[in-house]
C-alpha cells in the first residue's frame, strides 16, 4: 500500500491539479493508497503570490487570509475526510477557476454546499484545536523536509520504511514511482483517466528522477 502525504497551498492552483492527480490514483490502484492534504504555510508561499516588494502589511494580510483558509479546512476536515477533501477543493476551484476572493462569506457558502454543519463549523473555524493542527502540519512538513507547496512524500508501506520526496506531482510521475516501487504498471496506471483534465499541462515536467529524493 503507497501511502502519500500531499503538503498544498489551500488556494493554489498547482495544488488542486496535484490532489486531482493523486484522487485519479488512488482510484485506479482502489484501497491501495492512503492520502492526506495536509496544509502548509510558510514565507515562500507568501512571497510567491504577491507581487514584487509587498509591504509588510500586504504580507501580513496574505498570510492572515491563507491561515483563515487553513483553520477553515480544518474545521470541514473534523467532520470527516470526505468532507474536508471536498471543501479545499471547492475553495480552490472558486479562487483559481472562478476567482472569487476567500472570506468568511465564501467559506460558509462551502461548507453548506458540502452538506457540513454550519454551528459546527463556524464553531470549529475558530477553535484551539483547529490551530493545534495547524501546528502539527507545520512541524510534521518540517520533520519530512517539505519546504514548497504541491510538494508528496511517498511511503510504500510493504516495501520500505523511507519515503520519497517528490516535488512535482504531476499523474506521470505518480505512475513512475508506482512503476519503480512495484506497486502497479505505468501502462494499466495511464489508462482509462477518472478526473478528466488537460492531461499536457497536469503532467509537465517530464521525468520523475530530478523530482525524486529518498528522505
């Protein structure tokens, strides 16, 4: 069984592509992957979508509107991992493909498209243990040397204790790493696709080893 932790910008456009990538295997491979989104946060992130020399204010606003959206994907995370999965990926969608701005408006709009419980989740939005999480992401990113969002750590859980730290998760390379662990063909992985989308742009890139370190 491939287990996989995703690190992703819950607003960025890269990320979703990568969690669709990882949802399209998981489905061809059935009960063989375990996966988890886990949101990351740091300075690189805040940099990389604002334009050139913000202002500490500016930084200071991008930061508190990615970490709002963290606690709020945490909180549709606590009632279950469906749910939460379907909520970052309704927030990505409305941000990246409708490009709406993240409020607090946006995020109860979701969470009753996602059939969540709105007192609960407004509840849990603001809770310490939502931020609790948060720092648990933060520090498990730190422990697996994830440094960039869209980045995967990958565990083959019947082969090996080390993971694999892959920076470009595009479906091909997630084929190759499954090729190379022995886990399933890149010829029956690449057939049939489940999540249609513009497979030339999801898979650049190209080859899997200049993205690939063993932890």
């Amino acid at each position: 069984m491939l287990e996989v932790y995703l690190f992703v910008n819950p607003l960025g456009a890269r990320c979703m592509r990568s969690e669709r990538n990882i949802m399209k295997l998981a489905d061809h491979l059935n009960s063989k992957v375990s996966f988890q989104f886990v949101p990351l946060l740091n300075q690189q992130i805040i940099e990389q979508s604002l334009t050139a020399r913000p202002t500490l204010a500016e930084r200071n606003d991008r930061f508190n509107v990615y970490y709002q959206a963290i606690l709020a994907y945490k909180a549709a995370l606590f009632q279950g991992k469906r749910k939460g999965r379907s909520f970052l990926l309704n927030m990505q969608s409305a941000v990246v493909d409708h490009h709406r701005t993240f409020s607090q408006d946006l995020a109860l709009e979701l969470a009753k498209d996602c059939q969540l419980d709105l007192d609960m989740f407004v509840e849990d939005c603001d809770s310490d243990l939502a931020k609790q999480a948060f720092q648990t992401d933060q520090k498990l990113a730190a422990e697996m040397k994830v440094q960039q969002s869209s980045s995967a750590v990958i565990f083959n859980c019947s082969a090996s204790q080390c993971g694999l730290l892959l920076n470009d998760v595009t479906y091909e390379s997630l084929c190759d790493v499954c090729e190379s662990q022995g886990v399933a063909t890149k010829e029956m992985l690449m057939t049939e696709p489940t999540y249609p989308q513009n497979n030339q742009a999801a898979s650049a890139g190209g080859d899997l080893h200049p993205h690939l370190h063993v932890l």
